[in-house]
C-alpha cells in the first residue's frame, strides 16, 4: 500500500503544480479516494486469506490479523516529516526565485541605463555633448 500512497501523492502533486485549482484538486482527491478503497480491500482480503491458509482455529486468525495490522509508527512518523520537508524545501525555492527574478530585474535595468546619465531630468547617451554637437535623439 505504501506504493500506491506514494503515486497517490505523486499525481497529487502534479495536478496541484499544474492544474493550480483548488476545485479539480479536491474533486480529484475525492475521486481517488473512491478508487483507493477498493485496491485497500483487495489487498486486505488477499492478507486475511494468507493468515487463513497458516492459522488453524478462529482465536489463531484474530490474534495475526492483529499482529500484522494496525499503523507502522514509522510510517506515521516520517511520512508528515518528509511532507513537511518538502513544504519548507517548496517554500524555500519560491523565495529564492522571486529573489532572484528581483535581482534580474534590476541587473536588466541597470544594463539598460548605462549608457545614459542624466542632466536636469534628461536622459543624455554617454559620448554625446550637450549643447554644440549634441544628438538630440539620444536624449530621453
């Protein structure tokens, strides 16, 4: 079942990437929720008719069925773990992009304004004169 949880949450996260509504997201959650109950009572029929073919007596079969269900502590403890990793891990990369879409953003406009500098509010290429000689296309 762990393999099925994790392409559950695999699909998930693609629909939720790509998609980014938050309707089809819960709709497809519902959806696979009516599809995971059905592959869980196949797999918990076909353990139940293992620890049949072993036990002997009804007291037998109650005390494996026992033994071998319930949660895995391991599972109920790193599974939230890794999700929280890969939220904070999520939220890290947005914050580094959006940096470093500022920082281009700025290297753009600086490239862009070096060339010119400025006199009483004009905008006057490098290399130009003002006044005699003075291109006045160049200035913006």
């Amino acid at each position: 079942m762990y393999l099925i949880g994790l392409i559950s949450f695999l699909i998930q996260s693609l629909i939720a990437n790509y998609v980014k509504n938050i309707f089809v997201s819960i709709i497809c959650m519902i959806l696979w929720g009516f599809i995971f109950y059905p592959l869980y009572k196949i797999h918990i029929t076909r353990k139940i008719n293992e620890i049949k073919e072993k036990a002997t007596t009804e007291e037998e079969i109650n005390n494996m069925c026992i033994k071998k269900g319930g949660t895995s502590i391991i599972a109920a403890i790193s599974v939230p773990l890794i999700l929280i990793i890969i939220l904070i891990v999520s939220i890290g990369m947005e914050i580094f992009d959006s940096a470093t879409n500022v920082i281009n953003t700025q290297n753009n406009n600086d490239s862009n304004n070096s060339n010119y500098y400025s006199y009483n509010g004009a905008k006057i290429k490098y290399g130009q004169y003002y006044g005699l000689g003075c291109n006045y296309k160049d200035i913006k």
